[in-house]
C-alpha cells in the first residue's frame, strides 16, 4: 500500500511542467480571444466617435446621450449649441453628442 502512494504523488509531479505550460498557454489563448471579440471593436467604435464629434459641423442632425434630437447651430471647443425647436437652442456638452442621424437611415 505504501508503494502505490508513492506512485500516485510520483505521477503529477511528473507531468505537472508540461500541465503548467497549457495552462499558460490556455490563459493567452483566452486573452487573445478576448482581446479580438471584445476589446478592439469596443476601441474603435470610440475612436470613430471622438473623429465624429470633431468633425461637427453647423447644420448635422444629431442625437444627445439623453435621446434629444437637434441640428447644430454652433460648435465650439467643449460644447455645441443645439436647435430642438424654433426659437429653442440649447448648449449641450460635446461629450455628450451619440451620433448623426442624416446617416441613420442609410
């Protein structure tokens, strides 16, 4: 009986470096998925909207983060003057600016 214990601590130890390694490897293999599924597309869609705010220009349809429709009247450094109605404009930050919607329904 003693020496089947002695066989049993023996095995994992023996293959425990090459276990090691696919571990390793299963971990970049998971990062790498992640990295591909869900990391770089979410980068460059903000990367497509910080070049989107940055070419506003007076007269683009647009939606705010709180779902107000409008058309720039007004860009300036940090935020843009909306028109929501005749005789209505607001100031909204430029950060908050979501998307055109002249593309919408393309």
């Amino acid at each position: 009986m003693n020496s089947i214990s002695i066989l049993l601590q023996a095995a994992p130890a023996a293959g425990s470096s090459s276990s090691g390694m696919s571990m390793i490897l299963m971990m970049v293999a998971i990062f790498a998925i992640m990295w591909l599924l869900m990391i770089r597309p979410q980068q460059k869609k903000q990367k497509e909207l910080v070049k989107f705010r940055q070419s506003l220009q007076s007269g683009d349809k647009v939606i705010t983060a709180g779902g107000i429709f409008g058309v720039v009247r007004e860009v300036k450094e940090t935020y843009v003057l909306l028109e929501i109605d005749k005789n209505t404009d607001i100031r909204v930050e430029k950060s908050m600016i979501m998307k055109d919607t002249t593309n919408a329904s393309k």
